[in-house]
C-alpha cells in the first residue's frame, strides 16, 4: 500500500497541520516506520518551524510528540525555529504548566541550549520561589529537564520566599518535598540550612503512621549527611517516641519497610517493643523473611538478641525461597541458625539446615548461576552470593 503513495501530496498537508494536530501527526510517523523517511523529505520545514515557534504553553506537549517522532529528521524543523520567538512563552508559564515545558526540553535533545539561552531566568524564578509543596514535583521534573542549564535558573531563585512553605508541609507531603531537594544538588545543603524542621517533625510525631514510613525514609535519604536537622527534632521534641508508639505492632508485610526507615533514621526507635516484633515473627511465611531480616539487622544489639534467641531460624530457613534475589535473605536467615547455635550451645538447628542445605544442592546451585548471571547488570546480586557461601562453610565446619 505504502508503494503506491504519493508523498509529496501528503507531506503538504503534514507541513499545514496546527500545532492541535501535531500529536496525530505524530501517530503518523510513529506508525509509518521505516517509510518515515520517504514522506519527511518531501516536507517543507519552514513553514511547520513557523507553528512550532507560535506554540502556546499549554501546547508544549504536543510539540514534544511531533519533535520525538520525527526522528533523525528534527534537527531539519528545529534549525528554522525562531527561539527568541517561543522563549518568552516558556518563561512566563505557570507552575502547573511546568511539565509540559519539561516536556518539550527533553524532546529537543541537544538543541535544547538553543531555546534556553533566550529565557529570561529572572521571571521563571519567581514562579519556582511561589511553588506551593504539592507543586514541587513539577518543579522537579522542570530542573531536571533544564540539564546543566539547572544553576542559571536557581541563581535567580530566592531561596527565603519558598522556606516557609516547605516548614509547614504536610506528612503526605513529603514525597514532592523529597523530589525537589533531590534535583537541586549542590544547592541542596544551601537550602534546607534555611528551613525549620520543627514543624514538619511535629507533623510527622502527630499524624505518621506505617503507610507514611516509606515518604519519611526517602526524605531522610535525600536529605543525606543533614538528616540529623530533622532527626534532632524529632527526638528533642518527643515526636518520635509518638511515631514509634503507632507502629510498635507491625503486621509482617510493613517489615521491610521499618527496615528502610531505621536505616535512614541512623538509630533505632526509642520504646521499640521486641516482643510484639516476635510475636508477628512467629507467623512469618517465605515472602516476609526478606523483610524480617532486614529489619533484624537494623535494630539495636538487645533487639537483635531478642529475635535471635526466640525465634526457630531452622524452620524459617525452610521457609525461604531458594531463588533469584533471595539468596541474601537465605543467607541471613542460616546465619541466624548458627548464630543461635553458638550462644545456646545447641546445635540441633544447624544439624537440621546442613541436612536441608544437601537435599536442595541443586536448586541452590541454579539459583546462584542465575544470580551470577544477573549481577552482570546489578552487582548487588553479589552479595546474595557471597552471603549465602560464606555461612554454609561455616556451618559445615562446625
């Protein structure tokens, strides 16, 4: 069918789309393939550059879809673009619109600079500086769609406008909090210096409970080396004495996520309760032992020990799923086996996992070739490895 078109009609009518039909366009050349080509030669970029340049904001994304559908043809539309011509538009637009400007930035690839050394920063920073918190990730993808253009832009910003509103940000909040800090690298330090934390920890105290952890943990991980500027106010002020009363009695599936979030914390819970950590322990089934070990190796040394000793390690080790990305988890669990054995002076559960561990070699051993074939592309999976070999030596030499 494609053989029999005419290209040079149709690629008139492609040169006169609107910039309201240029994502249809776009459907076009995605759908034509390798015939692409054929019909883009025939077309006349001046006239299409002219619409381009004419886009509104709120069109941007449009553009984007055209500009990535053409392919190793859009330096032929973007060298006739008037840049000074569409600047002033991406430098008016709005907070909400900041998506769709990210959106065009990242279509145009390297020709991005173009159209960026026409902006006017001064008045795009005042609109970053009164971004409300729930806007910040459009703020984010905006910064990270500027590339190495990023510092021009947050030169102009004033810091002092936008403090106060990241301070009385909400507990539901801090995912958008957490994805603007983490684009404004090495201003980062430079402005949560600025910001009180104290009322986002009292936040956090009041009205956190489990299923906010996973948000908490990641700002405290993008925070980095100055997480102790929230963390110092949330233990002066007793708030997370309050957070550790709500989730004191976990169920099992939110393990993993404790875990993450005493890591992040960089100390453990005050008044975190052992025994009802064991008592849901005891139900654990083979898809919670990822989460139970993890969150074993982050409590403190007393919480360690109460798990140790009351748990049966040797049945939860027959749990555990030997496959691909359990192996660390195996690995922690037979290591607990033999940790038990060491300070009970029993040994009747390593007994129990050196018979387990040879009637299931070969499964093991598939699911180490597996991981070494995976940690070509992920290294951690190493780990598992290294884990899971250095307890068995252990436990066979005892």
């Amino acid at each position: 069918m494609l053989a029999e078109v005419t290209w040079k009609d149709f690629a008139t009518r492609i040169a006169s789309a609107q910039v309201t039909q240029f994502t249809q366009v776009a459907d076009l050349l995605n759908a034509l393939g390798e015939r692409r080509d054929e019909l883009l030669a025939e077309v006349t970029w001046k006239d299409f550059a002219l619409r381009v340049a004419s886009a509104e904001v709120a069109q941007f994304s449009q553009v984007a879809d055209l500009l990535n559908a053409l392919g190793k043809r859009r330096d032929d539309l973007l060298s006739e673009v008037a840049w000074k011509d569409l600047a002033p538009r991406v430098a008016s637009a709005e907070v909400a619109q900041f998506t769709q400007v990210a959106d065009l930035l990242n279509a145009l690839g390297k020709r991005r600079g173009d159209l960026l050394s026409e902006v006017t920063w001064k008045d795009f920073a005042l609109r970053v500086a009164s971004a409300e918190v729930a806007q910040f990730t459009k703020v984010a993808v905006l910064l990270n769609a500027l590339g190495e253009r990023r510092h021009v832009l947050l030169d102009e910003v004033a810091w002092e406008d936008i403090t106060h509103r990241v301070s009385a940000a909400r507990v539901a909040q801090l995912g958008q909090l957490s994805s603007f800090l983490e684009v404004l690298e090495e201003r980062r330090n430079q402005f949560v210096e600025l910001v009180d934390w104290s009322p986002i920890a009292c936040s956090i105290g009041e009205t956190a409970d489990l299923a906010d952890l996973p948000m908490i943990s990641q700002l405290l991980s993008t925070l980095g080396t100055q997480r102790g500027l929230l963390v110092e106010e949330l233990s002066k002020t007793g708030h997370l004495e309050k957070l550790a009363a709500r989730i004191h009695k976990p169920p099992l599936a939110s393990f993993e996520d404790i875990a993450i979030f005493l890591r992040a914390l960089g100390r453990p819970l005050p008044s975190m309760d052992s025994s009802s950590l064991v008592d849901a322990a005891c139900k654990c089934r083979g898809e919670h032992l990822r989460g139970l070990t993890m969150l074993m190796a982050s409590l403190d040394d007393e919480g360690r020990d109460d798990l140790l000793r009351a748990l049966d390690w040797a049945k939860l080790c027959m749990k555990c799923p030997i496959k691909l990305g359990m192996l660390l988890t195996f690995g922690c669990c037979l290591e607990n086996v033999y940790k038990k054995g060491k300070l009970s002076a029993d040994f009747a559960g390593c007994d129990e996992v050196r018979e387990y561990l040879s009637d299931n070699v070969e499964q093991i051993v598939c699911a180490i070739e597996a991981s070494y074939t995976q940690a070509k592309d992920s290294p951690s999976f190493y780990s598992g490895i290294a884990k899971l070999s250095t307890i068995v030596i252990k436990l066979t030499r005892y």
